[in-house]
C-alpha cells in the first residue's frame, strides 16, 4: 500500500505486467485468496493499493483501463443484487457477494484523497447503486459480518478526509449523499431497535453495528457538504428521521454500558457532541425527560479517565450553555422550550458547575484540559450556581484557608469580561490554569 502511494515506486510498480494484470482480473476467479472469509481485510487493503495505482497520472495510460472499467467486476456484483427480490437478497448465497462488495468498495474509498477521484466513484454508485444500501441494511441488520461491512464502508464513503467530498455549488450531490446515509441508518436503526437485546455478547451483536452507523452520522453531519437548512425547508424528513433514529438507538443503551465499552462511548459522545453543536433546536425541542437522560449521560462521561470522552462531553456542555447564555430573554420557540426544560430541572446548571470545578481542582491532570473550555459559557450562563460551588468550597476550609481561596477567586474573574468571544475564553483558560495550580497547594479535600 505504501509503495503504491509513493511517487517512484508507484511509477516502477505500474511498468510491470503483473500489476497489470491484477488491475483487470481483481475477482476472485484470479485470485482465490479473497474469496476466503478469513481474508476480508486482505481484500480491503488489496483493491486500496490497486486504486492508488490507477489514479496515478499515468495509471489509465500505463495500465489500459479506465477507473470506471476497474471497478465494473463490483459494479456487476451490485447490479446482479439489486436486481434480487427482498426475500432472496436475504438468502445465504448473497452473504458473500455483500461482503465482499462493499469490502472492495471500502477499500477503494480510502485511497480517495481528492475532490477529482471522489466525485468518479460517486457518479458510478449514484444513482444506480446506492439505493441498495438501504436495502442491506434493512434484511441485514442482524447479521453482524454483512451489516458491519457495509456500514465501515458507509463510514469512509461519508467522510470527509482532505475536503475530498466537494461538490459543485449548483450540485445536489451532497444533500443526496445525505439522503442515502440517512436511509441506511434509519434502516439499520428501527431494525435494532425493534430486536430485544441478544443474550450472548451484546457488544459483538448489538453495540459493534451501533456504534458505526453512528459513527456515519457523525461523519455525514459533520462533513460541511450538506446545508441541513434545506431539509426543514422542503419538508424533506432525512435529517429528521436520522436523527430520531440515532438519539432512539443511544437512549437504548444504559449509561454503564457506554462508559463500559470504549469504541461505542465515542460513538454515543461523538453524536451528542455534534447533534448539541449544529441542531440546538432539535435538543430544545426534546421532551424533558429525554434531555435529561442525556446530560446524565454527558454528566458521566465527563467524569470518565478517557480525556477523548471527557472533552466531547464538556463541548456539549460548552454549545448547551453557550445557547442559554446567547440567546437568553430572546422570544424564540428553543428558548422558550430552554426555559421549560430548566425549570423542571432548576438545578441542572449547578450541578454541571460543581462537577467541572472538582473535576478541575481535584480530578486527574490528564483531564483538566478537557474541562476548561465550557466553564466560563457556564458561569455566564448561572452565574448564580458558580457563586453557590464558590460559597461551598469556602465553607469547607479552615478561616486562614477561607481568606487565601477567596483571594484565587477574585484574582480568576479580574478582566474577565461577560463575552464568549475567543479572546476572552483564552484569556479565562489561562486564568483557570494559575487558579488551579495556587488553589491546589492549600486546599483541603
């Protein structure tokens, strides 16, 4: 793989025949290795070295094909699928042709570094192919070899590694691409979700599969290829549906078993963080108990040793406050909804405050960094709940103590300004720092 991606090898590699040869007989009649199940992974690096070679500059000249004509073996397996009815698409003799499709196809998407290369193979798969994919997911959803491999290639399909997914601006491509990436999750999801959970190994049979499709909405969410404005606006229900889907599929899972399995609390933390970022309205929009079930949830992870969690869920924290405190007073729908979900729950910001200051005076110091960023959207936010943590802290120390603790306080909010601008937060950060290093030397827990 290195070699095909260097400029001299790559240049060496594409002079011989053999390379040649496996550029127009990548099919397992040539080469029985990739039709066995133990290889599937070989089959994935295999077809990624292969397109590095034919996207070379000389690679259609030096190897006598079109990037269209390399993947038409694929293209004919995807055709030859779609064209089969739902019950025998299920069927075993299927299994394999999935698989290895959408292993193959994975692979030729991460070797997709430009906005030229990209764009080839979507005008292939759309809109012949990708309308399939849903399908998969929709009779696939509970064996974990097919749906896995579909949704890893979903995952580098959707992302948007070197801005390589950039479309024309007049082009719909990228609210189509949404379209079927919101079809597969959705799919996948009600499926999942209409499953009880398995009795054997929850995370191999239930938690693997969700944390991907996650992990696609996430990419596809934050891709910066779609305006998700347009939805609402032509009352497409794509962005709607995937995300109810997704929060469903997140709700489902206990809080102990997130902060348990570590590749699906990134998964379930990556999405909140992004779904509290860019569809503020949608959490606002959120029954009561539904929010509430969430910030437990981001209360948790904040806590977690993994500074990763500890980060995207004091930037969900940070975006939640941010909005309070921005558009507090302001007669808007999401704040009128803000203010019901806090009067339910009057303790919610005090609560968040009094974590994140232990967490910064008295946590592990790989962490501290994680928690800094949302503590001044906070104490703008209440400046009530910081006041009451503040007062509790002091009460807990001896009077000589009490006096040195109030002196750190003060020193903290000196030139701190009631603004989130990015000035303001550097400075507050290192503020916060040289609080915690003083306040550390004298407290008592």
């Amino acid at each position: 793989l290195d070699m095909a991606g260097g400029y001299s090898s790559s240049k060496l590699l594409l002079t011989l025949e053999t390379v040649k040869f496996l550029a127009h007989h990548h099919t397992e009649e040539h080469f029985p290795f990739l039709a066995v199940r133990a290889n599937v992974r070989h089959r994935t690096i295999f077809h990624a070295t292969l397109t590095r070679l034919v996207l070379q500059p000389t690679g259609t000249e030096k190897l006598g094909l079109t990037f269209e004509q390399f993947l038409e073996p694929i293209t004919n397996t995807l055709k030859q699928l779609d064209n089969l009815s739902l019950s025998d698409l299920r069927n075993e003799a299927a299994r394999w042709p999935l698989i290895g499709a959408f292993r193959d196809l994975r692979g030729i998407a991460a070797s997709l570094h430009n906005r030229k290369s990209y764009v080839l193979l979507f005008d292939i798969l759309h809109p012949r192919h990708l309308p399939l994919f849903a399908k998969v997911a929709d009779v696939w959803h509970d064996q974990v070899d097919v749906i896995v491999s579909l949704l890893k290639f979903m995952h580098e399909f959707c992302h948007n590694k070197a801005n390589r997914v950039n479309f024309d601006q007049s082009s719909p491509n990228g609210i189509l691409l949404f379209r079927v990436t919101s079809d597969v999750v959705c799919a996948f999801g009600r499926r999942l979700l209409s499953t009880p959970p398995p009795e054997g190994d929850i995370y191999k049979e239930r938690y693997k599969s969700m944390s991907l499709a996650l992990n696609v909405l996430i990419s596809a969410l934050s891709g910066n290829y779609v305006c998700f404005g347009v939805f609402s606006l032509y009352n497409d229900p794509a962005l709607e549906n995937a995300l109810d889907i997704s929060l469903q599929m997140i709700l489902s899972v206990p809080v102990d078993d997130v902060i348990a399995y570590p590749k699906l609390s990134k998964a379930y933390f990556g999405f909140v963080e992004i779904f509290f970022r860019n569809h503020i309205k949608s959490v606002m929009a959120l029954d009561t108990n539904v929010l509430m079930q969430l910030m437990n949830a981001v209360h948790e992870g904040l806590q977690a040793s993994d500074p990763t969690l500890s980060s995207l869920c004091a930037n969900s924290i940070d975006h939640f406050a941010t909005f309070y405190f921005e558009n507090a007073g302001k007669d808007k729908v999401e704040v009128h909804n803000l203010n019901k979900h806090l009067n339910a729950q009057p303790n919610m910001f005090s609560s968040l405050t009094a974590t994140l200051f232990n967490l910064l005076l008295f946590g592990a110091p790989q962490n501290h960094w994680a928690v800094i960023r949302p503590m001044l959207s906070l104490m703008l936010a209440s400046e009530s709940s910081f006041t009451a943590y503040k007062d509790h802290l002091v009460s807990t120390q001896t009077p000589e103590k009490q006096q040195q603790l109030n002196e750190a306080f003060t020193k903290l909010l000196q030139n701190v300004q009631r603004s989130l601008d990015n000035a303001n937060r550097d400075r507050f950060t290192q503020k916060l720092i040289t609080f915690r290093v003083a306040t550390r030397s004298f407290l008592t827990i």
